[in-house]
C-alpha cells in the first residue's frame, strides 16, 4: 500500500444514486449506479473529470471522477451506500469542502482481498497523527476498474478529518 496521505477537497456539486447494500449487491449495483449518475451529470451540464480536480494528484487522460460514500461497511451488513458524479453546477446536492487522509489503491489490492487493510490503516492514521475522523469513509474513483490493470491505481480510500 502506498503511503497515507492528507489532502484538502473543495466543495464538490454532485448527482446522486444512493441504495442500501450488503457487499453482493454493491459489486452488482456500484457500476450501473456509475453508468447512471454519469449520464445525468452530462445532462446536467458536464461531467466533471480528473483536470477539474487538481488536488487527486492524477496525471494522464481526463478521467470521469465518482466519490462514493459509505455509511457503514458492507461486509458486515446492508449499509447506504451514495455514489456520486461531479457537476460544475446544480446537481442533487454538495459535497462539503474538507480535508481527508487518503491511500491509493490498485486494482490488485481489491482483488487480492487487501481492502480491509486499507480502510483499517487510512482509518488509524488520524488518531495516531494527533487528527479525529470527522465523517463517513469514501472511495473516490477515477478509473475503468474493469478494464484496469492488476497494478494500476483505480480510486482512493479516505476518511474526512478534523
């Protein structure tokens, strides 16, 4: 895993589809809900991508950018989940400005059953450097996981902070 890092988000204007899941149905539902808050950004004005969000720090080609919040943890049990694509403006509702620790994660992290470590040591990370979890944990993806390969960086863990 890639060092733990802090990083300060502006206020993000954002479509949502938000749905109570359990890990099963968030694997089924997460891409679709993507697919569907992607097209209604783009009706709403634009999706906005990576180069509208310099502070993820991602070089390459413009991607589409989805936070996607967890109100609980879906191994456990059925927890809302929200996922949301960025608009200049409008949109459902804002993402507040904030500051967050976050990890990258590559696609062989996911699929080689280390996420659970992320989100524990992201998690840790602000008690242990004198900072309080503020808020619920997300994953803000930037990436085809699909077509991502086993290395490449597909979204980040992170943990609003105060």
């Amino acid at each position: 895993m890639a060092g733990i890092q802090l990083r300060d988000v502006p206020e993000q204007q954002v479509v949502t589809e938000t749905r109570v899941v359990d890990q099963a149905a968030l694997e089924a539902w997460l891409p679709g809900a993507m697919a569907r808050v992607a097209e209604r950004a783009r009706a709403a004005g634009g999706l906005l991508g990576t180069g509208d969000w310099p502070f993820l720090g991602r070089t390459g080609p413009d991607e589409p950018v989805f936070p996607t919040i967890y109100e609980g943890n879906p191994n456990e049990a059925p927890t809302a989940v929200e996922v949301a694509a960025t608009v200049a403006a409008g949109g459902d509702r804002a993402i507040p400005a904030h500051r967050e620790a976050y990890a990258r994660v590559t696609k062989a992290q996911v699929t080689g059953g280390e996420l659970g470590r992320v989100y524990e040591a992201v998690e840790r990370w602000p008690t242990d450097n004198g900072l309080a979890v503020a808020r619920a944990p997300r994953e803000t993806y930037w990436t085809d996981f699909g077509a991502a390969a086993d290395d490449d960086e597909v979204f980040d863990v992170a943990f609003p902070v105060s």
